[in-house]
C-alpha cells in the first residue's frame, strides 16, 4: 500500500553538494525538521544518525542507485531528491571559454537534474508519492554578462524541471528554487581571477544591484527548499520560486 505523505512525520532527503553552502545550510535545517539525509559529494563530512555521507559523483548514475539502495536498505523510504550541486568558472565573455568548460558545467548542473530522475522517479512512483527540488538560478531569466555557459545550464534545469512536473503530476511533485547570488564559495571562486580591490568593488555592485541591499545567504535557500518539499506547498509543482532579494521584480 503506497505511503501517504501526510503520514509521515521524518522525511528521507538526499541532498546532493551538501558538504558546503547552499547544500549544508539545506541539510542542517532538514535535520532539524526530524529528517534523514543522504549527502551525495564529492566530499565527506562527519557522520552522525541523521546524515549518511556518501562519496559520489552525481553525474555517474551508479551514485544514484547506490544512494536509492541505501535509502531502501536503512529507512525503507525516499521522499525528497534535491539537486544542488553545481559549478561556475570565472566570468570572461564565451569566445574565451573552452568546450571543456562547457561539457563540464552541463555535465555537473545539468546532467544529474536527469540522472536523478530517471533512477528515483520509478520508486516514488510505486511508493505514490515524492519530490523534488532543483536548483537553478536567477541567471536564467536575468542573466549577467561572463557567465553565458552558467546561464545557460540553469535555464536548461529549469526548464527539465517544469517538463518532468507535468511528466510525473499527481504523484511526484517537481519544483525549483532561483536564487540571487549567493554568500558561497561558488561566489568566490568565480572571482578568484581577481585582485582583493577588484573582487571588493565586485561584490559591492552585486549586492547593491539587489533591493535588499544583500547577498542570498545560504539559510534562505534552505528555507525555500523545506517549504518546496514540505506539505505546505502539496500544491504546488513546476514552479521555480525566487529566492533574489527582489531583483527579478
């Protein structure tokens, strides 16, 4: 008999790049909400009963049956999938880009939004219920120059995010968080190029560009995520939510 959402009170989440940023800030605030997560990186952290660390690459669809099987095995369930994992370089115009660069952005923000869904998307369609949650970004509706390849492979998550809504409505729910730049290293290091003036007059212009005068802190998008995964928004799917400090308005 298939599980009813509102009968469970401790969700299993896999977060994937959730050692750092975004990812971390994700995790924390799911384990405090009585979660299990599984964290796909490519990093370890320290384990403890709520969250299993699982060395993986997100792009090799063997990490995800890996962390599929775990899921069965230890909690008999799966209920959220959220791809967070991602990449940026430093911001140039596109002539001065590689296709390396380029395969691997698409690769690592793009490729696993797929990935995920085609291993896990069968479970949750017998368990009758699941969802996910994709991160894309602001850059794939208000995009800034230097980043065109990043863009582009957000816009591409998103989009993959609004199909597979309509793919998989009623029973699996797909929906995607935008934020504007984030206080991460993501940010840091696509500013690595820079000299420490260049890089403190770049942030500035960023975070006065945002009418709340801030970056998008880590605790924001997380906040986001629990409200997309939760039964609060049990509404709601394909939507991609701002999270950008008023900047797409």
């Amino acid at each position: 008999m298939p599980l009813s959402p509102n009968a469970i009170t401790s969700k299993v989440v896999i977060v994937t790049g959730g050692s750092r940023g975004f990812g971390a800030a994700i995790v924390q605030r799911f384990v405090r909400e009585g979660c299990k997560a599984i964290v796909l990186d490519l990093d370890a952290g320290e384990k403890n009963d709520n969250v299993h660390y699982q060395i993986a690459d997100v792009t090799k669809r063997e990490s995800w049956e890996e962390a599929l099987a775990f899921a069965q095995k230890t909690y008999g369930r799966l209920d959220v999938v959220i791809n967070n994992a991602g990449i940026t370089f430093n911001n140039a115009p596109v002539h001065t880009k590689t296709m390396a660069e380029f395969d691997k952005t698409f690769n690592v923000n793009v490729r696993p939004t797929f990935l995920s869904a085609q291993v896990i998307a069968p479970y949750m369609l017998e368990q009758g219920h699941g969802a996910f949650v994709n991160i894309t970004s602001t850059g794939y509706t208000r995009p800034r120059a230097g980043f065109a390849i990043y863009n582009a492979s957000k816009a591409a998550v998103a989009i993959a995010t609004k199909s597979m809504a309509m793919e998989y409505a009623p029973t699996i729910r797909f929906n995607g968080i935008a934020p504007a730049v984030g206080n991460t290293g993501m940010l840091q290091a696509s500013l690595v190029s820079q000299d420490e003036a260049a890089r403190a007059a770049k942030l500035m212009q960023v975070t006065s560009s945002l009418p709340m005068q801030r970056l998008c802190e880590p605790e924001d998008v997380a906040n986001a995520a629990w409200f997309l995964a939760s039964e609060e928004s049990s509404f709601m799917t394909g939507t991609i939510m701002d999270v950008d400090g008023g900047r797409g308005v």
